[in-house]
C-alpha cells in the first residue's frame, strides 16, 4: 500500500496503516513523524522541518530525508539500500549497511565518512568539511566530492565514469580510470593533470595553477581550461571535431607580438570554430565559444580570441 501526503502544508500526519509500505510526505511542515509501520519499505520526508526521525522499520530499502534539520541518524536497518540525507545539519553518520548502493549526504557538517563498503555505486558528498575520505569501493561510478578541504584524493576505481572534486585543496590527482568520462576539477591548486583516459569528454580544470595541459583525447567535447598559468600559447595544437564548448584563457597583451594573432586564428581554424566579431563586450578573463553545428555561426556567450587582440591592439 503507497500513500502520498507531498505538498499538501501538513503540520502533522494521521495515523499510518499497518499494512503500508511506501509513504511520500515531502514538502511539508512537519516537525515530527508518528511510529513507522512494520513492513514499511521506503520512506521519503524530504523537505520539512524534521529535527529527528522515528525508529526505522527492519523492512526500510529507502531511506529519502534530505533538506530537514536532522542533527543525528539512528542505526540503518541492514537492508537499506538508498539513502539520500543532504540538505541537513549532521556531523556524522552510523555505519553504513552492506547493501547500500546509493548514499547523498551532501550539503551536511561531516568531517569524515564511515567505511564505504563493497556494492556502494553512487556518493554525493560534496559542501561538507571533509578533510580526507576513505578507501573507495571497487563497484563506484559516480564521485561528488566538491566543496570540501580535501587536499588529496584516495586511489580512484577502475569503474568510476564520472568525478566531481571542485572547490578543495588539490595540489595534484590521482591516476585517473580509463573507464572516466567527465571530469571537474575546478577551483583547486592543481600544477598538472595526470593523464587523460582516452574516452574523456568533458574537462572543467579553470582555476588552478596548470602551466600545460597532457595529451586530450580526441572525443572530447566540452574544455574549460581558463584562469591558469599557461606558459605556451599552444594550449590545444591539432583539429577536434567533436569539440562543441570550449573556454581557453585569454594572455595579456604584451605576452605576444601582433604576428602571433595570426597563428591563434590558425589555431582556432583547426577546431572549427567560425569567431564572431560583431559584438565587442568588455574584455573578460575567459572567453566562451559554444558552437551549435559546423554549418551555423557560433554562439558567441563572451569576448572571442580575435576581438579579445584587436580591442587590446
């Protein structure tokens, strides 16, 4: 039996059938649950103003009890295997249960996780006060651990397609899985990147202290490498046809002589990008094209290559 109470402006709930199992009563105003039924198998409260829960049922497999102000979780029933508590105000969850799969504890005030156990495929950790994490499983696909004060990441599993770990203390990664698709590591104190897997397509590294980028592959389709400190203007030297949004750096004026504009529009015409010069913004650090396909104009979101170099001329 499913019963759905969402949005509905309750300050409390009824009394629940015994023979529930699934209770949605999110967006609410409650402060409090009543006492759970026995076979209930998902619980979702997201959004009220939970300060605590009741005792969890043995049968609960999800777990959904984020943007409350939880400052505490009890014990999880063993067989929990989804369980989303971010948007809260915890500084430190139980022992996880071995069949949990899935875990967001985002948006919370924890300093450390437990141990991550074998089968976990999803974490969402990101806007806490993390300062390490544990050993990652082998079964992880998915990493958010941004806008935390990592200063180093644990060895990476050779089944992770996509990492979020912008916004912390890296000075450097670690061996990246061939098996990664996107990457953001944004807004750190990285020198250098290790080498790119040969089936990356999206690359957000703005916001370090990079002098040069490795070897990128070739069916990369997103690049955003801005606000660094690369020396050589050759930043991307051959063709990338499957290239559809790119932000490269814009170098001061006097870095380079006039004949070298040539050589960056060259270096433009291998990627295809067609530079749009009718609009003449103030200049910006970054510049944006974003093309749409090769037969149309670009879409031009900031100041390109070329105007950037002739309003500086």
């Amino acid at each position: 039996m499913e019963v759905n109470f969402s949005g509905k402006k309750l300050y409390s709930l009824p009394g629940l059938p015994e023979s529930l199992t699934i209770l949605h009563c999110n967006g609410n105003r409650l402060t409090f649950l009543p006492n759970l039924p026995e076979g209930l198998t998902e619980l979702s409260c997201s959004g009220n103003q939970l300060t605590s829960l009741p005792n969890l049922p043995k049968s609960l497999t999800e777990l959904y009890c984020g943007s409350n102000q939880l400052i505490s979780l009890s014990d999880f029933p063993k067989g929990l295997t989804k369980l989303s508590c971010g948007c809260n105000q915890l500084t430190s969850l139980p022992n996880l249960p071995k069949g949990l799969t899935i875990l967001h504890c985002h948006g919370n005030q924890l300093t450390s996780l437990p141990n991550l156990l074998k089968g976990l495929m999803v974490l969402h950790c990101y806007g806490n006060q993390l300062t390490s994490l544990p050993n990652l499983p082998k079964s992880l696909t998915i990493l958010y651990c941004g806008v935390n004060q990592l200063t180093s990441l644990p060895n990476l599993p050779k089944s992770l397609t996509v990492l979020h770990c912008y916004g912390n203390q890296l000075t450097s990664l670690p061996d990246l899985p061939e098996s990664l698709v996107k990457l953001y590591c944004y807004n750190n104190q990285l020198a250098s990147l290790p080498n790119l897997p040969k089936g990356l397509t999206t690359l957000h590294c703005y916001g370090n202290q990079l002098t040069s980028l490795p070897d990128l592959p070739e069916g990369l389709t997103i690049l955003h490498c801005g606000d660094n400190q690369f020396i050589s203007k050759n930043i991307i030297s051959r063709e990338f046809p499957s290239l559809m949004e790119i932000t490269l750096p814009i170098f001061h004026q006097h870095s380079y002589k006039k004949t070298n504009i040539q050589e960056l529009d060259e270096q433009i015409d291998n990627l295809r990008i067609c530079v749009n010069c009718n609009k003449k913004t103030q200049l910006r650090k970054n510049a944006i094209i974003t093309k749409t396909k090769w037969e149309h104009l670009p879409v031009l979101k900031q100041l390109c290559w070329r105007c950037s170099f002739q309003l500086l001329a």
